[in-house]
C-alpha cells in the first residue's frame, strides 16, 4: 500500500492541479495520440477544441511536452486498472 501512496503523491507533483478546461484540453490530446496522431498534429487539434488552453511550444520544448503527455496516457492506464468497475 506504501507503493500505490507513493506513486499517488508522485504522479500528483507531476501533474499538478488542473481546471476542468486544463483536463479537457489533455484528455483530447491523448485522444488524438491514441489515434495515432503525432504530438504536434495532437496539440493543434486539442487547440482547435479548446483554444484557451492551447499549449505554446516551439522545437525546443515540443519534446519535453511529448514526454509529458506520454506520463498522463500511462497514469491514466495505471488509474483505470485500479479504479474497481
């Protein structure tokens, strides 16, 4: 149980708090990736759905957010398995 606490608290620092429209806005990026959508064609079509919480990136940092969204499609399958039906 110490395990799950820990990953719990940690995918917490990671992900931070979110608004409602900061959720959306990554739910229909990993959308977008599970369609197999490539990170940039992903956040473009996120925008377009949610244009205030589009994301602002250039060369430099398309790769750490690449990084980012892999984690929350990980966390998010982690959360399903755990979460009883």
């Amino acid at each position: 149980m110490d395990d799950l606490k820990s990953y719990l608290d940690r995918s917490h620092d990671i992900i931070g708090e979110r608004t409602p429209e900061e959720v959306a806005h990554d739910n229909e990026v990993i959308k977008q990736l599970r369609k197999g959508r490539n990170i940039k064609k992903a956040l473009k079509m996120a925008a377009r759905k949610y244009p205030s919480e589009a994301l602002q990136w250039d060369e430099k940092s398309i790769g750490d957010i690449a990084v980012h969204y892999e984690y929350l499609m990980k966390h998010e399958e982690i959360m399903k398995k755990l979460t009883p039906p």
